[in-house]
C-alpha cells in the first residue's frame, strides 16, 4: 500500500471534499491511501508552511504562502508535474486572479481548486423587502434605519482583508502589490469608512472571523446584512444551516465591485513527496472540470473551476451564490505574497482593528505607519511579483 497525507483545513468546505477526492482516487488506484488531517482557519492563513511541508505530501495552501515557499524549496513545480495543455485550461478557466496567485518566479506552484473573494451576505428574511445597497453612501443609510442589523467580520486578519479590499478600490489598483504605497487620501478615506460600518456592526463583529459570523447568520437572527466577508458556498445550499444565508456582490465606489480580496485555496505538491506521478495525478483529477462540477461541489467544496461557477445545476443547488457574486471575484484584487508577507498581514492586521475599535489617533501618521511596516516587511527579500516589481 502506498500512503499519501495531507493537510488541509478543518471546515466542510476544507475537509470533505478532499476526502472525496482521495477515495474517488482509489478506485482508480487500489494501492493508494491519502489521508488528510485539517488544521483551523486561523492555522491555514497565518501558520508557517515550512513546519507542514516536512511532514505531508499534499498542501492546500493560501497564495499568500508562495514567495515564501518558493524560497524555502517547499513545493514542487507543477509545470514538471502536469501537461502544458492541462495547467493552460485552467487558466483560461480561472475564476478572477485565481491561478494567477498561485504563479510566481515563472512558474505555477499550486492548483486553484478553491476560489473565494470577500462578497456579501445576506438573508433575505431579514432584509424585509430592502433592496441590496450598491453603494457604500447606500448601506451607511440603510445601516442608520431602525431595524437593520449588520455585521463585519473583523478579527486581524479579516480586519486587514476588509481594508485592503476598500483601498483597492477606491484607488483602483494594486497598492502595494504593486511595490508601491498606499496613498494617504486613499487610506483616510477607507479608515473613515470602516469607523461608521463598524459603529453600525454587531458589537461581536471584532472577535469574529467570516465563518464565526456566517454561523451566527445561520443560525440566529442577529445579523441580516455583512458587506465584506469571504464567501461560504455551503450556507447558501438548503438544509445546511437552520437558516439560508444568500450572498451577492460587494457594494462599490466606483460603480463595479471592484478591489475585493481574493482568498481561496491551492492544492500544491510537497517537495518532500517521493509518490510524485501519482500526487500529479491527483491534482489533475482533483482539479478537472469533471470533478470540480460533480463530487467536489456535493461534498461541501466551493470549485475553483470557472464551469461550475456558471453551471445552472449548481447555481440551483445554493440560491445563485456562484453567479450572483461572479463579478466580484473577476475584478478582485491581489495580495503581495513576496517571503515576510505574512508577518506584516498579521501585525497590519492587529494595528487596522485595534485603531477602528479605539476610535483614537491620526489617520494621516496611521497610513504612514503601515507603509512604513510594509516597506520594512520587504526589504531584502529580492523577489519580483506578478506586476513585475522588485521587492
């Protein structure tokens, strides 16, 4: 018997679909036994790759991890692994930037299985006959009348998601991503935005995480509206929860949802895997249109194949959440995913919700302050991104 491990994170969306992969993968192959163990969603976007990467064979892993990953040899390069043919109709099938994030140094490292971007959500029971506000000028209205409820996810690193995503697109551009800084005007304008949403929030808002405020969505009737947070699928399918959470674009300043925060997942290869055809085989199946529209999705996945995301059957099966938040995740945004990355998201992170909550200090010195971090977070570290900027 040949034993492959994983590792992937502990949500249904995480787990289950990998799982199903592994055993769709042994009827095919008998010899072979893929095991996967899941870690948080704290764990799977701040923990370090190079403790991981020694022990498992299989990674799903957040883009933002790549620069370091590369510079550590902790993945091997699918473009060896897998058919020219294959990787290029995954790319013409992407899901906004999502294999794009999982390209670096010229080569792709990682599958998009999983394709998510901060949208919005909502239950239309709650809303009463509102229609979904377009703009932010139109929530902060709707916000400040009687009997709305909303909430934004906003522990540290969803802090930050929300606030990269606002300054993406009010200045229409990757900052930071790019090489270069956040403009004041720019990041004084976002700060005074998330002052009024979060003064409009469920006061739990900052010690929850999206999937915390999603289950609270599901399952009480605290929260009708959250206008960034990152898609779950699964909530909007029938009988998941004991309410049905239904989910749309993101308001906008611009007119398009435009700037949101890509997330979703990669299933990358291991440096340390010997079984490396069969773990190639793996991804191809695991990532074909076949499997990302069929089994995957049953199992609770959110595919990171463009078919699915227009197929009618799925759509049907969870309220249009792929549809209806397509435009979003076509005009999202990227984040710099250069070695030291991860550090700066997670103290920016602290800093961005620590000075929203305290309701104190200098906007102007605050944006210099993280740009001051970012540029410290990057310096050495000699990689170029996808925009061609030397860091």
């Amino acid at each position: 018997m040949i034993d492959l491990k994983g590792m992937t994170w502990s949500h249904e969306r995480g787990i289950r679909p990998m799982e199903a992969a592994s055993r769709a993968f042994s009827k095919i192959h008998p010899e072979v036994r893929i095991s996967w163990d899941a870690r948080s969603l704290a764990d799977f976007e701040l923990y370090p790759l190079d403790q991981l990467a020694s022990r498992y064979d299989l990674l799903m892993i957040d883009h933002p991890h790549i620069g370091a990953a590369v510079a550590q040899n902790l993945l091997l390069d699918l473009e060896d692994l897998l058919e020219s043919d294959y990787l290029k109709d995954l790319e013409d099938n992407s899901v906004g930037l999502s294999y794009k994030s999982y390209h670096w140094d010229g080569k792709q490292w990682a599958l998009p299985v999983d394709a998510a971007a901060q949208v919005c959500a909502y239950r239309r029971d709650l809303l009463k006959g509102r229609e979904l506000p377009v703009s932010w000028e139109e929530l902060l209205s709707l916000g400040n009348g009687a009997g709305f409820s909303m909430a934004v996810p906003f522990v540290p690193v969803h802090a930050y998601s929300s606030f990269f995503t606002l300054c993406s697109q009010f200045s229409s551009r990757p900052f930071w991503s790019d090489g270069t800084p956040l403009d004041r005007e720019t990041g004084c304008q976002v700060l005074a935005l998330l002052k009024d949403l979060l003064s409009l929030s469920h006061p739990d808002s900052y010690e929850m995480d999206p999937i915390a405020v999603l289950d609270r969505m599901s399952s009480a009737h605290s929260i009708a509206y959250v206008p960034l947070v990152y898609g779950y699928s699964n909530y909007a399918r029938e009988g998941y929860g004991a309410h049905c959470v239904e989910f749309g674009n993101i308001p906008s300043a611009t007119g398009s949802p435009e700037g949101s925060m890509i997330g979703g997942v990669g299933l990358a290869v291991s440096s340390r895997c010997r079984e490396t055809s069969l773990a190639a085989e793996f991804l191809k199946m695991t990532g074909s249109a076949e499997f990302q529209t069929g089994e995957f999705f049953r199992e609770g996945g959110q595919p990171g194949h463009r078919r699915a995301w227009i197929s009618p059957e799925l759509n049907g099966a969870c309220r249009n959440f792929f549809i209806n938040t397509l435009e979003t995740l076509d005009a999202g945004s990227m984040r710099p995913r250069f070695e030291g990355y991860i550090a700066f998201q997670g103290e920016a992170g602290t800093r961005i919700r620590d000075f929203i909550r305290d309701g104190r200090g200098n906007p102007v010195r605050f944006v210099d302050e993280l740009n001051t971090l970012f540029g410290n977070s990057r310096k050495g570290s000699g990689q170029e991104d996808s925009y061609g900027r030397s860091y």
